[in-house]
C-alpha cells in the first residue's frame, strides 16, 4: 500500500500527516459518543473514557500542527520570495559613452 505523503516533504507531508490524523480522530471520537450514547451503561461509557481521552489529545494535536504547518509553509514562502537574487541593474547610455565613439548611428 503506498501512502500519499511518500512522495512529499517538508511543511506539504506534515499537513497531509495531521489532516489524516485529525480525520481519524474526530471519527472515532463521533464513534465513541455515538456508542456511550445508545449503550446505557456506566461500565462501558467509563472503558472507553481512556481512549476517547487520547482521541481528543490527538485531535487537538494534530488540529495545531494544521495551523502551525500551514503558517510555516507560508512563512518559508514569503522568506524564499524575497531570498531569490534580483535581476542586475541595467546601465544606460550616458554622454561619456558618446565621447568615446561608442556612438553607432
């Protein structure tokens, strides 16, 4: 099985990761809620008490490292934008170059 973030790096493999993560982990918590829901019983909403703790955890943490890739991605870009050298400055025919004979009219 190939997974979509093998071919991805950087700030784009991280956001693929977190947003799997968090989709994951949103569902099961819904999982979870709906079965402590229609279950009635204080033993089975307690068992799954520990788990849907780590759910959350997990669905929060990934929730941050959503924003923060997503910030981090767009910081590097502006960051790169301006990091790429500029075209040279042209200079432009003066009366000196006229003086020389440079002149080809």
């Amino acid at each position: 099985m190939k997974y979509p973030w093998t071919s991805l790096s950087g700030f784009p493999k991280w956001l693929v990761i977190c947003v799997a993560t968090f989709l994951v982990s949103a569902g099961l918590c819904g999982l979870q809620v709906a079965i402590s829901s229609a279950a009635n019983s204080n033993v089975l909403t307690g068992i799954l008490m520990i788990p849907g703790f780590f759910e959350v955890l997990a669905f929060w943490i990934s929730a941050m490292g959503i924003v923060v890739s997503l910030v981090g991605w767009i910081v590097t870009a502006i960051y790169r934008a301006f990091k790429t050298p500029h075209a040279q400055t042209q200079t432009l025919p003066d009366d000196s170059d006229e003086a020389k004979g440079d002149n080809a009219r």
